[in-house]
C-alpha cells in the first residue's frame, strides 16, 4: 500500500523523540499501519544532537514543509503561537493534516484551525498537546464518547506536580524545589506558564472542550498557581488527611461548566493524590462508566512523541477515507457544538481550607465563626495552632459553598482588627 | 446523514446496560457521531425489567437479528461460547459488523472470527470484553500504536480484587470473603472462572495478542487463582511492604513471550497496589511513552454498556469507509501478525516469597538455604516466624530467577524431614 509521507517542523525535544521513535519503531508501526511511514522533510532551524537525520530531506525554512507536494502530513512541533499558526494554516490551505503538540495553539486558536481544516477537508490532531504521552484525548473523543462527562480533573502540569510532591514528601519550600526543577531541566528559565497554571489551562481548555462539546474558551478559564501555596499548608492539609494538588478542573453543573486550575485539596488516599513526581493523570467522571484514572508520563520527547505518532497512525488509517462522519477535532460535530456557558469563579462551589492569622485572645474565633455562619457557610473542622506569636494561625474547613460567598467571609475576616495580613484559602474537592 | 442501525441480542445485565445509556444518551451521542444510531431491534429469550424497551421490534430467536436486513450492526451480549458463535459467524456471513463483550468467544474462537471478518469486510469490535468499562483496546491499538510494548500487567477480574482487597483491609479469610461476594452479586456460584484465573486468563490472552501481533493462544497462558491465598500471606507480604494482587501479566523477552496469571506480591506503595474492590486497571511498560496507568470499573451494566457503544460509535463514525487500512482486530494486521513463541511458565523469571513451616531445630535453615543456594537462587530476606507449634513458618524472599530452578528448590525442600507438607509460593514483581 502507497506510504505516508510526514514532514516534521521542529527538532527540539519532541521533535527529536518523534523522529527517533518513527525511525526505531518503523517496522513495529507499518505491521500495525500496513503502510510504511516515511519522514519526507525535516524543517528546523538547526539540527539536534540527539537524533541522527543523515539521508533525511532537512530544510531551515519550515514553510518549505507546509507547501510540499510529497507531503501527507505536517507535524507542527515549533512551540508558540504567531509563527505556529501561519504554518499550521498555509498546511492546512494546502491540503496538508496536521499534527500538533502545541497546547497553546490548539487553546488560543482551535477554533478557527479548525474550521479550517473542515474546509480543506483535513485532519487536524493534538493527542500531544495534552498531558504528554497518556491517550486522553482519544479516550474521551472516542473511548469515552457514549457517555455525559460529569466531571474530569487532571494534574496536567509535571513541573507543578513535582514542585508539589517534593514540598509534601520532604517539606522543601516552594522556591528552593522550583529552583531544583529549574536545574534538573523539569521547569523553563521563565516558570510562569508553569507555576502559575497558564499552561495547565490551556491543556484544562482542550479536554473540556471536548468533554463538553463546546467551544476552545481559554479566557474564561479560572487559573491560579501553586507559588503562594505554604510548607505550613501542605502541612496542614496532611495533618487533616489531605494532599495539595494543582488541579486542572471542569465539571458539568445545571447552569453551565466550570473550567478552572487551582491547588487543590484531596483525600490523601485517593488515586489522583498519590501521582507524584513529574507525572500527569486525569481523572474523569462519567455517567455510564464511573470512574476512570489515565495515568502516565506528561512530558519528555518520547513520551510526547508517542503521542504524536498516534496521531500520524491514525491519519495513515484513515487517509484515503473522506467519510465526514470521521472523529471530528472536539469529538463531537464541529456544527454540533454547544452554548452551554463557562461559569465564573464566583459561581462555583467548593469546600474551603482557609489559613489565617489571628490574635491569641478570647472571643477572637467567636467573631471569626460568627461572620463564616452569617454567610451561610457550614464550618467542618477549626484548628487554632500553638505558636509563640502573637498571631497564632487558624485552620478552617468549610463545607461546599459558592466561592462569592466565600469572599464576602473572607473580606470580613480580614476587615477585622483581630486578625493579621490576608487569609490563604485552598479549594477542597472531594474527587 | 444516514442513521445506523444496531440489534441487540441479549438482554441481561450488559443488555440492558447498553441499552438503557444507548437510549438516554442518544442526542449527545448523535453530536458526536454526525448520524442517529438507532435500536433496529433485539433479540432475547425475555424481557429485562430493568430497561423499558416498548416500541422496539423484539425477536425471542436471536438468530433473527443477524439475518435482519436492516441491521448494519450485531451486538452478541449473549456470552457463552456455542451459540454466540453460531451468532457471530452468521452475522458475518450476512455483511454485519459485530460489536461483542464475550472474552471466552474471543480469546478461543477469535483468530477464526477474524479471518472470517477480514473475509466480509466487516468489523469486529470487543472494547467491552476486556476491562468493562476502561478503553485499555484503543489504547493498545491505537493510543499506544507507536510504542513497543514491553509489558503489561492487569488487575483484571474484579471479584478477585474484591476478594485480596478485602483479606488484606480487614484480615478475613478466602471463603468467607467470597461468599459476600457472592451474596452481593460480584461473584457467580460457580465462582471458578473468577477466582481461578480462567476470566482474567481469557482478558489477558487479548490484551497480549494486541500488545504483541500475535495470534490469540489462551491454551498457553499459565492460569493459577487465588483460591489457596492465605491470610496469613497476606499479613506477612504487608509486613515485607507488598500487597498480593491477582495479576494478568504479559512480558516480552529474548525467547518469547511470557503470558500468566497469578497472584502477585507488588510493592505496596505502586498505584497497581492501592486499586482496590470491584476496580480494574492495567499498567502498560512501553518504550516510547514509559509506564501508563488505565483504571476504571471492570464490570457493570452501564460500565461495560460504554465500552459496547464506543464500539458502535467507532463503527457508525466509519462506516462507509471501506478503507484497509482501518484498524485491524488485533491492532496489527491480520497478515502481519507474529510467531513469538508463547513461553512456558518453567522458563519465565520472577522474584519469588516462600512461604513452609519448619521444624523449629538448629540446622534446618541451614539446610534450606543451602538448597536454594545451590538451585543458584540468591535470598534477599529470610524470617523466622515465632509459633507455639512443633513447626514454625519459614517466610523467604528470593532475587529473581527462572521458575524451572524454583521447582526444583522447592521440590527438595519439600522433600526435606524438617519440614511440614508443601512450599507456598507467591510470585514477586516489581512493576
């Protein structure tokens, strides 16, 4: 049967690992395909040591790549946004499927990529972009596709996740692990798409995009990040049975999806709270099937560039078939997406882990839980901490509430005179 | 765009399962689809109180649906093996593409069915038969396609978890564990396909031939359950920091590939070791991607339901393609499959926990670590337990080594006079 010809841009990490393992595994992947797999052209600004591209077309300007007659399909592995988008578009005017690993792209400009690409009457595919080498895209676009999600939540980010584990198991603080991360090559130069959850949400927006049948909304995603969480707090929360994790969550309510990256307190002995290090799991909540956890590695150029070569696989499988019936991008039909709306913050309901300082004195809680109850929150658990301090810290858990709610309680509580500096809160899901 | 049509043929709880979230979630379904999927008719001996199937044409002869005209799609939720068969075979021959839940009817007639498929262009899916509810099938044949496989390992029978989990949560024994299972409905009264390994031998089986290309031999997967677990193993493997899972592993090695289940002594402190009750998971070792981990409900009317229809949503989304490069049954094609050898379990390698009772005299831990040190089997720990009886029990722990020098230890051991009746053995495995 005719080979399928890929033109890979990009050679930096997941480049190089998609073009080793193409290469290593071509035989295994043609007995599977039953085709041959051919890599046509490399375009990339300079070539990498770690794989070794003698014989292979390489060109410097990626564009070549796009407008190539031989090529079947242009895998985007640049990273960004501006330069990615131009080539994923003029790949796509050509006639070309693409294949992706950009979170970002895929968050910021899905929709319009890929209405392009029904227009063009190609693939456009992005199992990479999302939480590396785990299938969990195509387990909920079509693993999953008989059911109504209710909810997923995801630890979709490996340098938050390590920075977390290595804080809870050794009681590091926060700055000494990401400066460890950063050494060890888990964390970029520049950590803020990481530690503050931007890329996190731009994974969370893809998955509930497809969860959902909706639209790729990456501005209504609620995002914080794990740089204010405490050794004291993950601490604490061990000590009241809990783990802290930078949760990516969407969830499926009466008046709309929640979409939103926080630390996040879980039972300690759940599933999800136990993936430690830099791994990735989602865990996602269906009406038919339960529970289901997909586990394994996030990041790193093979593991990603798994994910990248399902992605070709599956376009070889299907590239002579034009049935329009095939997996559309979001899972569901592109014409068939639906309104439901993206909740704000305010409106979403959680339990609360709150974290403040108060003076030692009597009535001091009193007046603390009088406002929590004013607010019609139910408190589960109150701890006042020793300490030689003036200020002593005090830890609440809350029952469920709606988060506006909470902030009016939390306004009061730092209004008053008793209390110092701001309270830190922590969200608590029970998953 | 033209509805599909599908007959079910039986209505028990797997039935009715798929009925009842094939009919609930039909709109969202459609979404994903692009065309209606429509319940042209089922066939079963009786109704199922549990599903409201007024409205749709019912056969009592089952062979109805396979011959129906209108029917693009046979769901054979019969299970058994003769008349399944017959079903199957006849819905073939008809042009119909078969959807079925039935691992016996794959693991031992599925080279036949496939060929049979291949044949008549149709598909054969069978997501639901391994794992209920988790898409471990597209995982491996697709999600995972461009790896090599090098092991798996699956807790794939939920009435045997249920079982180990609750002897270990709370030191019951065997039989009185099963008969709460059985009461409770996870266990049939014939218990012996679950809790001796034949079920989990049958998954296991399909699993390995999609891991690996190789034909279906379930004739050669070693089959041992968990029927003589004690609770004493299961207390002190806790103390050596295990747990004792029953485990369907597959590996591939030098000489062939290794295809048992077991019960197997896992470090407590692994996510396979903390699913637990009636959960399934299967961990995957592959050489692009690394561990990954799939976890969800074994079984279950709507559980397994979702994985009948995700076969079904496969199919409609493809059904007009006549494209041979579809994926193939086993993930590989059929003309390319394997002849690895299946290896016996004489030549397969693990660690091994011992468990004897030893007459309580000097001399005689001598003589048994004498033996194992001259089957060339190094000891990695070795405890004496503290009894008031004539004989103590022995518990040792061993490096890995071949099972064929294992025998032959254990047969000397046994034949000792120091010691009492036969050599416990639990498989050790570091996964």
């Amino acid at each position: 049967m005719k080979p399928v010809k890929v033109g890979i841009c990009g050679l930096g990490t997941v480049g190089s690992g998609t073009f080793n393992v193409l290469t290593r595994n071509a035989q295994e992947i043609e007995r599977r395909v039953g085709c041959e797999i051919i890599i046509e052209q490399i375009g990339a600004r300079r070539d990498n040591p770690n794989c070794i591209t003698t014989g292979t077309n390489i060109t410097r300007d990626i564009f070549d790549v796009a407008v190539n007659p031989e090529v079947d399909i242009v895998v985007e592995l640049i990273g960004g946004n501006d330069v990615a988008l131009k080539l994923v578009m003029l790949a796509i005017e050509n006639g070309k499927h693409v294949v992706t690993a950009n979170k970002a792209l895929i968050a910021v400009h899905g929709n319009e990529i890929f209405a392009a690409a029904k227009k063009n009457n190609v693939t456009v595919a992005f199992e990479s972009a999302v939480a590396g080498g785990i299938p969990i895209i195509k387990a909920l676009r079509e693993g999953l596709a008989a059911n109504k999600i209710n909810s997923l939540a995801g630890i979709i980010n490996g340098t938050g996740n390590f920075i977390l584990s290595e804080m809870q198991q050794k009681g590091r603080d926060f700055s000494s692990v990401l400066s460890e991360a950063q050494a060890l090559g888990y964390a970029e130069a520049d950590p803020t798409f990481d530690v503050e959850g931007i890329d996190a949400a731009h994974k969370l927006t893809i998955l509930a995009s497809i969860a959902y049948g909706v639209e790729l909304q990456f501005d209504k995603a609620y995002t914080e990040g794990i740089s204010k969480v405490t050794t004291e707090d993950v601490q604490f929360a061990d000590e009241l049975g809990y783990r802290i994790k930078h949760l990516g969550i969407a969830r499926r309510t009466q008046t709309g999806i929640e979409l939103r990256v926080h630390p996040t307190m879980i039972p300690k002995d759940t599933l999800l709270a136990n993936v430690n290090g830099v791994m990735n799991a989602v865990l996602v909540d269906a009406d038919a099937v339960g529970q289901t956890l997909h586990y394994g590695a996030g990041a790193g150029d093979e593991a990603t560039g798994s994910a990248v070569i399902a992605d070709i696989i599956d376009i070889a499988r299907n590239i002579n078939s034009a049935d329009s019936r095939a997996v559309a991008p979001l899972g569901f039909q592109t014409d068939e997406l639906s309104d439901s709306p993206i909740m704000s913050m305010e409106e979403t309901e959680t339990g609360y882990y709150l974290h403040l300082k108060a003076a030692e004195k009597p009535g001091v809680l009193a007046e603390i839980t009088k406002i929590i109850g004013d607010c019609g929150i139910n408190i589960e658990a109150i701890v006042q901490k020793e300490s030689d301090e003036e200020y002593v810290p005090v830890i609440l858990l809350t029952q469920r509430v709606v988060e506006r709610k909470m902030n009016q309680a939390i306004a009061q509580i730092e209004a008053l005179e008793s209390t110092l500096g701001s309270v830190a809160r922590i969200r608590v899901e029970h998953l």
